[in-house]
C-alpha cells in the first residue's frame, strides 16, 4: 500500500526525480549483478582446472614422498623437514570486481629452489620438496578461487535483493504516487477550466442583461 502525498506541483516534480533515479538504479544493480554473475561463472571453470591439478600436484608429491623414503630414510626426511621454515600465511594482492575485493595470489611466494642444506639431502628430497611446493601453490589458488566465488555469490544476492525491492516496492510506489498526483492535478486544471468558462459566460450574460 503506497503513502499518499499532498499532490502540487512540486511534490509531482520531486516524485518524477525520484523515480527516474530509482530506474537508474535499478539498470545500474542489474548491470553489476549481471558483470559479477559472469565473473562468478568464470572463475567457476577456472575452479575446475585448478582443482584437477591441486590432485595431481598432490599426487605427485605423496609419491615423490614414498620414493624418498626408500632411497634417504623417513629419519633423515624428517631432520629435514624440522628446519624448514613454518609458512604462517601466504601473499596475496587484490582486484576489484565492481566493488568486490578478489584475492589473487603472488606468484613469487612460492620458492621453487629448496632452502635446506646439500649435505644430507639427494635428488629424491629435492623432488619431494620441490612437488609438495607446487601442490602447495594450487591448493592456496584453489582457496582463492573459492573465497572469491563465495565473496561474488554473496554480493550478487545482495544486488539482487535491493534491485528486487526497486523494482517490486520501491519503482512501483512511486509511479503510483506520480499518477496519483498527475491525475489529481489535471482534475482540477479541468475544473479550473470549466469554472473560469461558466464566469466568463455569466459576466456576459450579466453585461447583456444590463444593456
């Protein structure tokens, strides 16, 4: 039920505005959702790919890992892995996608040469650290894609629910109210009209009765 407005003049001009600036909202809200929608889609490939190689990158590693405990020993790998260095975070940077921050990860974060002495190590534990990097690398793209999906699904449903109410509450009401306050003033401009009409044809009678 729409709130009636005192209908001059002014408030129609005010209501016009008002609603030619709700249509442009709702256009703009529609485009956004429409460019994030497509950008959501697309990563979604993407996601697929990257999840194929995250379990082949994974793969390759847990084997490197068995092939190298035969040839250096699971003591040895263990001394090893005991001075690498514990990766707290990963680096990443940020675009954006009609006001959505999406993570993208820094290539140079992952290092491809070990960091561990050549003493007590062999090609084996060079290939089991350089493998289980690489699957590190696409289990943090695949993370990124799955955040940046999630940050884009919502802000679409969010774009949607506020053009949903423009074009179901908000536009409505007010092309009501314009109508309403339209066709209140052209009733009285015709009264007006037919009014000033019946004066006129009065004084005329009048003027011709005196004479």
């Amino acid at each position: 039920m729409s709130i009636r407005v005192i209908p001059t003049k002014g408030n129609l001009i005010a209501l016009k505005k008002q609603l030619s600036l709700a249509k442009l909202g709702y256009e703009l809200l529609d485009r956004k959702r429409n460019i994030m929608l497509r950008e959501m889609i697309a990563l979604a490939g993407v996601a697929a790919k990257v999840q194929e190689k995250s379990n082949t990158a994974f793969e390759e590693a847990y084997n490197a890992l068995r092939e190298a405990n035969f040839t250096a020993g699971q003591n040895n790998i263990k001394d090893i892995a005991n001075i690498l260095p514990l990766r707290e975070g990963i680096m990443i940077r940020t675009r954006s996608v009609m006001g959505v921050e999406i993570p993208e990860l820094i290539e140079s974060d992952f290092e491809k040469d070990p960091i561990y002495g050549m003493l007590r190590s062999d090609s084996y534990i060079d290939r089991v650290y350089l493998k289980f990097n690489n699957a590190r690398k696409y289990a943090a793209q695949q993370a990124a894609i799955e955040n940046s999906v999630y940050r884009l699904a919502y802000a679409i449903k969010q774009a949607q629910k506020r053009a949903n109410a423009l074009k179901n509450i908000i536009i409505p009401m007010l092309s009501e109210q314009v109508l309403y306050i339209a066709d209140y003033l052209e009733e009285k401009e015709r009264e007006q009209f037919f009014a000033m009409k019946l004066i006129k044809k009065t004084k005329l009678k009048n003027a011709n009765v005196t004479e």
